[in-house]
C-alpha cells in the first residue's frame, strides 16, 4: 500500500505565511533601531564572511538570494554609505573586488544584535526547543531534497537573513 500524497499547499501557504510574518518582524525592529534592513545584512554577512580578500559582484550574487540588478543597487548603496569599497581585481582589469569596511563590520554588528533578538521573538518564542529542532530538519528536507537524511547544522551567530 503507498502512503497518501501530502497536500503541498496544506504545508506550503502556513510556510509562506509565516516567512513573511517573520520577515516584516525582524524589518520593523531593524527600521525602528535605524538600522538597515535585511537585504543590506546579507551583503554585509557575506563579505565580512570572505575577509580581507573580499568578493567579486559575480561571487556575491552567487551567495544571494537577489536578483543581479538588485545586488548592484544595493552594492551602490553599501559603498556611498561607506560599508563596504571597491577595488580593482587584479586578475581582471575591467573586474572590481568588494571588501568590508570596518564601518561596515560595525553596522552589521548592531544590525545582528537586533535580527536575534527580533528572531527569537518571532521564532523562538513560539517553540519549544525540540519542536524547534524538528522543524529546521523538516524543512531541511525541502531545500536539500536528495540529502533529506542530513540534519540542519546551526552555525551559531549571524546566518544569512535568506530575505
């Protein structure tokens, strides 16, 4: 006897639902600290993640959930607001390198402070720890279908924001 086909939209829409529940909470604390908001964050996460070698735009795209328009315009952002700078690749004349600002370091400092603390609010303070545990690895399984048996690794502090 096969097992029933699950509904995809009975799991489906809670999920959307609540990924923009969670999302909207963790922006307005982001906005009410005067901070910026989660798309920035991501940026600033993966450079400070690369070091002083910083990332070229192609290898930062790559690691973002944005679409390459988007990138660029908040690349452009990050660099007027001194978060991040831009230098000549030397493997490529016509490529640019873009590495972390010890500003830049700074704002994502505080930006994760308050993206914790509005997490666990939004997060953790609904679940238990174990039924936390049990749907991080029940979602793992969406986003790595042909590993559904590896568990979901925390990595501690200050993950992509995945907006």
């Amino acid at each position: 006897m096969s097992k029933p086909t699950p509904d995809p939209f009975a799991v489906w829409l809670p999920l959307a639902r609540a990924h923009k529940a969670i999302l909207t909470h963790v922006e307005a604390a982001l906005k009410s600290a005067g901070l910026p908001g989660l798309d920035r964050y991501d940026i600033l996460w993966e450079l400070e993640q690369a070091g002083p070698d910083g990332l070229r735009p192609f290898e930062l795209q790559g690691r973002l959930l944005l679409p390459q328009y988007g990138v660029s315009r908040l690349v452009d952002r990050l660099a007027r607001a001194g978060h991040l700078t831009r230098s000549a690749c030397d493997e490529d004349g016509r490529g640019q390198v873009l590495v972390l600002t010890p500003e830049g370091a700074r704002v994502r400092a505080a930006m994760w402070v308050v993206y914790s603390a509005a997490m666990q609010q939004a997060i953790g303070a609904h679940l238990a720890k174990g039924e936390a545990r049990r749907l991080a690895d029940l979602l793992s399984k969406l986003t790595r279908p042909g590993d559904a048996s590896t568990a979901h690794q925390d990595t501690g502090q200050a993950g992509p924001s995945t907006s």
